[in-house]
C-alpha cells in the first residue's frame, strides 16, 4: 500500500511546493487523536484492556512460576552431587589421577577428592561420634570423589553414571536425583504447557482485539465513507484503528504486568520465608526487564496485528455508494 | 476534460439508470445536468467519481480512462475533483471547520497552511462565524455550505455538485452559483446537476438534459425553453 501513497503525494500538487507533512508527522497525528478517542470512551476499552490483560496474564505467571522452579532446582544443584566412593586399596595418588582424568570430561563441573582420613574426620566432626572412630584401629571409610555435574538434565541421560560406574577404582556410585529428574520432566512439561496456552491466548487476544476494532469500524461507517469520498486511501482510513489496536494491546500487557506484579508481592514474602525454613536463599524472581520489555513489545505487536486482520477483513468492504 | 463515450448504467436491480450517453466537457467548461426526479444525475456524477462503475462504454477524465484505474489510485484521482453531494456526506461528530479540514488532513497540508485554506472556504459561503459549530445544529443550507467549501478547499481542477441549492433560499442559491462562476473564471471545470430550471436559465451556460437515462438535449446555453424540452 505505501508504494502508490508515495506516487500519490508526488502527483498532487501541494508536496511540489513541499507544503506536504511528512508521513512521520501525520502519523504522530493520527496516533495522537486515536489515543484521544479511547480517552473520551474509557468505559468500553477498559473491557478489552482487561479481557487481553487477563489472556495475557494465565501464560506469563505460568512462565514465571516455571522459570522460578527451574533456577531453584538449580539453585539446589548441590544436592545433585554424584559420590564415587573407592575402592579401599586406592591410593591417594591414585585418587588424584582419577580426579584429573575426569575433570577432562565436559559433562562435569567440578571433581573434589575426601581421601579416607579426611572422611574419617568429618564424619567425627559432624556426628559427634569420633571417640568411636578412634577406638576402631583401621579407618573404616573409603576414599570418596564428589562430582558435580555440569547440567544435572543431561547427566541423567547421559552415559555418566555407567562410565563411573566402570572405572577401575571405583567401588560404587550413589546418587540421590530421583527428585531432580522428576522435577525436570515436570517442568519440561510445564514448559511445554506454558508455550502452548501462549499460542492459544495469543490467538484469543488476536480475536479479542479484532472483534473491538471490527465493532469500531462498524460504528464509524458513515466517516469511513466520507474520508474515501474526498480522497483518502485505504491506509490512510486504516492506520486510527490500527494504532487503537496497538493500544488496546499495550495496555493489556501494562495490565498483565501489574496483576502479575501485584500477585508476586503478594506470593514472594511467603514463599521467601518458606524456603529459608528449607535452607534455601532463593527468593521469587519476576519476569525481569527483558521479559516484561518482551511481553509489552509482544502484546502491543498483537493488538495492532489483531486490528490489522480486522481491518483487511472489514475496511475494503466499506465503499462510498 | 471529461468524455462519456456511450456510457450505460444499469443497476444490480436491472433499472437501467443511464442509457448510451455521449458527451464531452471541455477544460474551463461550466455545464448545468438536469432532468427530472430519478433522470440519472446523481448517477451520472458518481460514475465519475467512481462511485460506481460504468456497465457499458468508456469515461475519460483528464485523458484517463476510469475503467482502467487501478483500486489504489481511486483515492488520488478523487482529491482532484471536488465534489459537493445531494446528501451532504459531512461528518456529524467534527465541527464546521474540521468538515472542511478533512480533504487537506488527508492530504497533509501543515496546519497554518490548511487553517488559512479552511478559513478561506468558509468566508467563500459565508459560514465564517459558525467554523466551532456542529453541523447537527446548522440549517440544510448551512450544511450545504459547509459542503460546497470541503469542496472547492484544496482547489481541485473539476468541481461536481449534485443539486448544490436545492436548500438554500433564491437569494444564496444566486450568491453560490455566483461563487461557481468565479471558479470557473479561474479555469476550474463544473458540472452542476440541478432541478432549478430557473436559475439555470438565467445564467448562460451549456445544459445537458436528461430524462430516464438519456442525453435528450445538450444545449450551448440556457437558452429560454430549454425546460419545455422536458416533460
Ligand atoms: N444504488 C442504486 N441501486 C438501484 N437503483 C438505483 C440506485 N441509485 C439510483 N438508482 C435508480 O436509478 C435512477 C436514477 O437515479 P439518480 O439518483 O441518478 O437520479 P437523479 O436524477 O439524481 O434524481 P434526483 O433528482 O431525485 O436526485 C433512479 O430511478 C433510481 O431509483
Ligand atoms: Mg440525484
């Protein structure tokens, strides 16, 4: 539509004495008075505003609620040690070439060595039950090498274990990630879900905004008519309705933001305080700038895309008659 | 400036509303169409306006041939032609002066310069003092006025107008037809559909005359008894 526009404003007679507004400054225009005339009626535009906030706000807490799950499962990572426990013959330096041959591996982190004395004092130290260890005239405990994965998901599936498993050496494997594995999937899931119900919500805004704007098109009728009478094109009647689509889209994602804000002072004290009882100093993470500069970015896109496919379906279909 | 080679109009409902017109309006010409109730004026306005389509024969206007337009230039070509409507067409939730705005908003004249424009057109028809007002508390000849200055406010090079007095007193209906001509002194093309025989008679002007659809009389002016050629 814009390359005849620009023929146009090269043909009428006006813009070859460069009297012409440019397309900017007549888009501020427009923007301007569409934004006047969802002030004047705020009664139904707060509808729409808070239907689509609403759309808006189900996939975002779910996203939310997952992306926090997430990082404190991997806040938790410590617990998702893997023990390697010796064989009672290996020496330390034995040990130490076991550790250095497996730090070469890309799906471990870090490799820490509790040679059998270590153990042995540890175990005294935080049992309390070191004059019984003393009494005993061998040291009981085996050498241990504690791995901390690098991705506690793929570790899982990988074949770390096994290879533990079978190295010379090792006495057994032990690892306690029957919670982190269920974790994963159900946040795999939930990952799912949330992207799923955004494509759905998206489409309900779309429908949403799109019926709001085809009911404002319908309403203006008559002027559509008469702006075509004296002239003006089809971009030219469409761009009001497609900047109230856009607003109708920005504000649904202002009023998501703040509901979801507002949920998440109301959830963070009592959730922070219920994982400090757990030991843990996680504390409730909202969507962060990038996430909310992408939800106002993404609604607003929606409402004017929302606008546009009401406006393609309905506008051309008004002719002066 | 504008041709009609063998144009007929037929409606979906079948009324056939022109029926093989021929004529040519030369650039600079001032010409008065009119016929009785239901003739085809308005018709034969629209299809220049592209309003309508044409069922049969060819429209130029300006060497263009109006079956040819492609959709998206509709809008350019109608910013050519200012057109003052039967029914007024005005904008009844904008004042005066945004009614008479419209055409140059579209365009996107700057506001001093479309202010200036505005102002001129209005104090052309008189309607100076009443640009705050609304057109819903204005008389039909003040609409009617407010129509004929959106139409003559971006000087367009043809001027349209379907029954541009039928509301006014005979006192205004004279002072606007006056107003036409200076137009017309200023080289714009008219073509002015009206019942008032009278008034057309007295100014000399070419006459086309139509009755159910057909050219039936293209005088060179209104010479007295052109209305006896009609029914
Ligand atoms: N949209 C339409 N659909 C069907 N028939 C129409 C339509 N518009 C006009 N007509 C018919 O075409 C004929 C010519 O109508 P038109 O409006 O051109 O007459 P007119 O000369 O302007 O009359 P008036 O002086 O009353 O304005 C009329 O009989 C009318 O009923
Ligand atoms: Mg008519």
């Amino acid at each position: 539509m814009s390359a005849p526009r620009r023929q146009g404003a090269r043909e009428s007679r006006v813009s070859a004495r460069g009297a012409l507004l440019s397309r900017w400054q007549q888009h501020v225009q427009t923007a301007a008075d569409s934004l006047e005339k969802l002030r004047r009626s705020p009664g139904n535009a707060l509808m729409t505003i808070a239907v689509i906030g609403i759309a808006l706000l189900l996939p975002c807490a779910l996203f939310v609620s997952v992306d926090n799950l997430s990082r404190l499962g991997g806040n938790m990572g410590g617990a998702s040690q893997i023990s390697v426990y010796l064989q009672q013959d290996v020496t330390d330096s034995e040990a130490l070439e076991i550790s250095e041959q497996l730090l070469t591996r890309r799906d471990i982190d870090a490799v820490r060595y509790i040679s059998a004395e270590e153990a042995a004092r540890e175990f005294a130290a935080t049992s309390g039950l070191g004059d019984v260890i003393a009494a005993l005239d061998s040291n009981p405990l085996p050498g241990a090498l504690v791995i901390t994965p690098s991705d506690v998901s793929t570790s899982l599936s990988s074949s770390l274990v096994s290879d533990l498993e079978s190295l010379r050496g090792v006495d057994s494997v032990q690892l306690d990630l029957a919670w982190v594995e269920r974790l994963q999937a159900f946040l795999g899931l939930a990952r799912r879900a949330s992207t799923g119900l955004m494509g759905i919500l998206a489409i309900a805004v779309l429908f949403v905004v799109g019926n709001t704007i085809r009911l404002a098109i319908e309403n203006r009728r008559a002027e559509i008519v008469v702006i075509k009478l004296v002239g003006g094109t089809n971009a030219y009647v469409a761009r009001p309705f497609l900047y109230t689509g856009a607003y109708y889209g920005f504000a649904g994602g202002v009023f998501a933001w703040t509901l979801l804000a507002a949920i998440l002072l109301a959830l963070g004290g009592p959730a922070t305080e219920l994982l400090r009882l757990y030991g843990s100093e996680y504390s409730i993470r909202g969507l962060g700038a990038t996430g909310s500069l992408l939800l106002l970015v993404g609604s607003t896109l929606l409402g004017w895309l929302g606008a546009w496919m009401s406006v393609r379906q309905h506008l051309s279909a008004i002719e002066p008659r | 400036m504008i041709k009609f080679d063998n144009v007929s109009k037929r409606y979906p409902g079948g009324h056939q509303a022109l029926d093989q017109v021929n004529f040519e309006l030369n650039a600079g010409e001032m010409a008065f169409l009119t016929g009785r109730s239901g003739a085809g004026k308005s018709t034969l306005l629209k299809l220049i306006m592209l309003m309508e389509k044409a069922s049969q024969g060819q429209i130029f206007v300006n060497g263009k041939n109006l079956g040819r337009m492609p959709a998206d230039r509709i809008p350019f070509y109608r910013r050519r032609i200012g057109v003052v409507f039967q029914d007024h067409q005005l904008l009844f939730d904008r004042n005066v002066f945004e009614n008479v705005a419209l055409p140059l908003q579209i365009e996107g004249y700057p506001r001093h310069e479309a202010d200036r424009r505005v102002r001129a057109a209005l104090d052309k028809v008189g309607l100076l003092k009443k640009e705050k007002m609304m057109p819903i508390t204005l008389s039909g000849g003040e609409q009617q006025r407010i129509g004929i200055a959106r139409a003559v406010v971006n000087r367009p090079q043809i001027l349209l107008a379907d029954e541009p007095t039928g509301n006014l007193d005979p006192e205004l209906a004279a002072e606007i037809m006056q107003l036409f001509e200076q137009f017309n002194q200023v080289g714009v093309s008219l073509l002015i559909a009206s019942h008032d025989l009278s008034l057309i008679t007295r100014l000399r002007h070419r006459v086309l005359t139509l009755d159910k659809g057909r050219l039936i009389r293209d005088a060179d002016s209104g010479v007295p008894g052109a209305a006896g050629q009609e029914h």
